[in-house]
C-alpha cells in the first residue's frame, strides 16, 4: 500500500508518518508546501490514499488561510481527477470548521471541496472534525494549550490562565493516528465523517493541575494514575517535553552496615516500589504487618526467608536466588526474615500494597528476634 502523506513535516503528520515507517506492507509519499503541484499529480499516479493533513492555522496574513486550507484542497482533488484514478481521501478538519472566523470558513470550504468532489467522482472522502490533538512533538506556544503547559511547567515559566474553568476537547495524538491507520484497512469506502474515540473533556484549570501534580512525583516519588485514559496521555505528553538534562533523577538512598535500602515509587492506590541490598550474612525484616503484604524477588545473589505464625508459631521457610525469577508474598500474621546465604551482595525487589504511612506503619517487630529489621 502507499501513502501519500500532505503536511508531513506537522505535529499530526510526524506522528502519522512514524507510525507508517514502521509498516513493512506501507510506503510513505510525502508531498510539502515546498513542492508544486506536477509532482503531486506524478505522486497521485501511485498513491493508493492520500492522508490531507496540510493547512495553515497561524498565518501572518488571514489570507493565507484561505490559500493554504481551500485552494489547496481544490488542487489536489483536480489532481486526483487528473489521474483517472480512485484515490480515497482522509482530511484532517478542526471543529473550529462551524466557527464563522477566517480559519472555520477555510476548513469548511475544504470539506465542502472534498464532499462534492465525492458526489462527482465516486471517490471516497472522509473528514475528521479535530479537537484540540495533544502528543509529543506539538509545538509549545503555537497551536496546542497542552504542549504550551508541559513546556512552561517543565522550565518553571509562568502560566497564565485568564478562564480556569473554560471547558477543553481534547484527542490523543496516538489514538488519531491510530483511527487513520485502521481506516487505511477498513472495508467500508462509504466516506463522511468520522469520530475520534476516545475523547476528553477537561477545564483549563483541571489539565494544569494534572500536569503540575506530574512535576510534583520527583520530589514526593508519589505518580497519579497514569495507566490509562487521559492521565496516561497526558502523562506521556508531558514527559516527551523533558530537555536531555532531566532524563534521570535521584531517589534517597539509606545505607547502613547491612546494606542499602531505596524507595523507587509510590502510587496513590496501589502500594509502593523499592530496592535493598543485604551483605552476606546480614538478616533484613524481622518483623510482621497486621494487614500490609509485600512481594519480594531477589534479583541477585541467594536468599533464605523464614516465616512465624504469630498466633500458632508454626515456621515455614524458603530458598530462592536471583538465578529463578521466583515471587515471595509475605501474608499478614506472619513475621518474615530475609537472610543473604550467598557469598555476595544480595538485591530484592519489593512492592508493598500500601504507602509507607510513619504513623501508622502497619509494623511490628517481632519479640523473638532481637536482629532484624
């Protein structure tokens, strides 16, 4: 299949173009503002589709509008009529397209371009009345409110925000990208319109509080959930605006002469990361949780757990090294030891399922063992 890709050098068509590269049954055909129409007829001949995402949205001249967004839709359908050919069409529009300003009227004289084109032709058209779209590679300043936000927050600039309560449609740039690519597969030629799913509603001052809450996880190690929906969009965008200097960070790191011991994450709702080290001979725990679990694998070196019933004082151990990826839970009403048997250092994994609370820390140490922790 080959795509003919217009406005591949935009946020949407980097993504886009991307995304297709990493095809093996796609070749891409990228047709910029800096080419004339000749080879975009001599491209046309080839092209099974043509993703329209080229337009003009900030020009100097509100003229350009018209020039970049209607005429040129006016030139590549003439193009497609030129060949003989059927060429499907998918045209990136905005929902701005109802507005009567010059950039509405622009891409909505391109669809009216593009829908009568289909009438006369038989070509299918299919039209994507965007929102606002957010990813990585959107331009800070420009077009995009969240690409603007992740930027200033990021460098400690200024934001201002005159409505916090202005209500935002937003679309993930991946799941755009991805509804184009699904459409290059469907079955259905129908055209019309088509609908991003999903898409998010959030005030101004909702998508900064979400974005300055991300900023906060270095320092306090604790992440939203970010895992799904708008927060796992989100959260992606945001990072992607990270200069080189701030890929990596430092966690406090607690070392005695048993070892070490570091708290990597802490989530809202689902308990805590974190790493210790114990040098040989050394005995880590000794202690038991009333309701805390935790899942322990070593990642290095050998190690002996040792379990207690407090109520029954039936024991029960076992052995596992960094050799078999092997998870050790520990239950509530057991006290846990872990001894390094090895001859070398010892690195454990461990999650618990709550957040370490210092006031209420869930952690009793046990009478019978005066050398754990």
């Amino acid at each position: 299949m080959r795509v003919l890709l217009t406005g591949a050098n935009g946020f949407i068509g980097k993504n886009l173009a991307m995304q297709l590269w990493a095809q093996k049954d796609v070749d891409v055909l990228t047709f910029g503002h800096d080419q004339n129409v000749n080879e975009l007829t001599e491209m046309l001949e080839r092209a099974d589709w043509v993703i329209h995402l080229a337009g003009v949205n900030r020009p100097i001249d509100p003229n350009e509008f018209v020039a970049g967004n209607h005429q040129f839709t006016e030139q590549l359908c003439d193009a497609i009529r030129d060949t003989g050919r059927i060429v499907p069409v998918i045209f990136s529009s905005s929902i701005k397209a109802e507005q009567d300003n010059p950039y509405g009227k622009s891409k909505k004289a391109a669809e009216e371009t593009l829908l009568q084109f289909q009438r006369e032709t038989a070509n299918p058209v299919f039209i994507y009345r965007l929102p606002n779209v957010f990813g990585k590679w959107a331009r800070p300043d420009y077009n995009s409110v969240v690409a603007t936000f992740c930027h200033r927050i990021l460098n400690n600039l200024a934001v201002d925000v005159h409505d916090p309560l202005a209500s935002i449609r937003l679309v993930y740039v991946d799941d755009v990208v991805n509804s184009f690519i699904l459409l290059l597969n469907d079955t259905d030629m129908s055209g019309g319109f088509v609908e991003i799913n999903p898409e998010y509603q959030v005030t101004v001052g909702g998508l900064l509080q979400h974005l300055r809450e991300f900023k906060k996880t270095r320092d306090l190690l604790t992440i939203e959930r970010v895992g799904s929906g708008l927060k796992r969009a989100l959260y992606s965008t945001y990072v992607s605006y990270m200069e080189t200097d701030c890929f990596a960070y430092s966690v406090p790191r607690h070392a005695d002469a048993r070892g070490v011991f570091v708290e990597m994450l802490k989530t809202t709702d689902s308990g805590q990361f974190s790493y210790f080290t114990a040098n040989p001979g050394v005995k880590r725990g000794g202690h038991y949780h009333h309701s805390k679990t935790e899942k322990f694998l070593v990642i290095k070196g050998r190690a002996q757990f040792r379990f207690r019933h407090i109520l029954t004082n039936e024991l029960h151990e076992l052995f596992v090294s960094g050799e078999k990826s092997e998870i050790v839970e520990t239950v509530p009403g057991w006290t846990h030891d872990i001894i390094n048997i090895g001859d070398d250092e010892l690195i454990c994994m461990l999650w618990a399922n709550e957040v370490f609370n210092r006031e209420k820390p869930d952690t009793f140490f046990d009478s019978q063992d005066n050398d754990g922790q």
